[in-house]
C-alpha cells in the first residue's frame, strides 16, 4: 500500500513539475516572437541609418580634399573646408548613434533567441515529465532489481 501512495505521489509532482514547465515554455514563446519582430525592424532601420550616416561622411570628406586641392579658389576652398568639417562631424555623431542602435538591436535578437531556446528546453522538460508520470513503469526496473539496479543483501 505505501508503494501506491508514493507512486501517487511522485506522479502528482511530476504533473506540477510538466505543467511549471508548460507555462514556462508559454510564456517564453509568447515574450521571444514579438521582441525578434521589433529587434528585426529596429536593426533594419538602424542599418539604414548607418548606410546613409557613411554616404554623408564620405560626401563631407570630399568636400575637404576638394578644398585642399590647389585648383580650388582660396575663398570657395575656405568654405568648402568649414562646410565639410561640420557636416562630418554630423555625419560621425550619426554614425556613432546608428550603431549603438544597430548593436542594441542585435542585442534584442540575441535575447529573443535565448527566450525561444528557454521556451524549447522547458516544453521539452515539460515532454519528459508527462511521460514520466504516465508511465506506471517508469520507476520500477525489467529485470526485477530494485531502483539503484543492486539486489537486496
């Protein structure tokens, strides 16, 4: 009679232990799919804004060799030079904002691919505890041995 109490209870802690870890795997999967969709959409817009932030600053550092080119006129070079100073220094403070958004992004998608891998481990747990607790067998071995696998002295 004990034997079937004890089996009863570790089978009832196996279900509390498969369903902890359904709604482990839920809530992981529910948090992982829009927090990759936002990354995704931040990170495309970010690689944009770093694409056009290195057009400018190109654009800004031509303008300077321009205005060191001895064919240019000194006054047009003069402010061809202050002209392309300011603009790259723009061009760069954008750079560096694009990228520190660029990499929080990534970041994000890193997080939201862990969660999504949270979620397939705790399903899988999840998995095996059902298993375990429907299984009458489960805790008792073929061979007759007791659980340990030694026969009793």
């Amino acid at each position: 009679m004990p034997d079937e109490a004890d089996e009863l209870i570790l089978k009832m802690q196996h279900l509390e232990a498969q369903a902890r870890a359904q709604e482990q795997a839920r809530a992981g999967q529910a948090s992982a799919g829009p927090l990759k969709s936002r990354a995704q959409q931040m990170a495309f817009e970010a690689g944009q804004e770093v694409a056009a932030a290195e057009a400018a600053q190109r654009i800004a550092e031509e303008k300077q060799q321009k205005a060191r080119d001895p064919a240019t006129p000194p006054l047009d070079a003069a402010d061809l030079l202050v002209q392309g100073k300011a603009e790259a220094q723009d061009a760069r403070t954008r750079l560096v904002k694009s990228r520190a958004r660029l990499n929080f992004a990534l970041d994000q998608m890193d997080e939201a691919d862990r969660r999504a891998w949270d979620a397939l481990q705790a399903d899988a747990r999840a998995e095996t505890h059902g298993q375990l607790a429907d299984d009458p067998l489960f805790n008792k071995p073929a061979d007759g041995l007791p659980p340990g696998g030694k026969p009793p002295a």
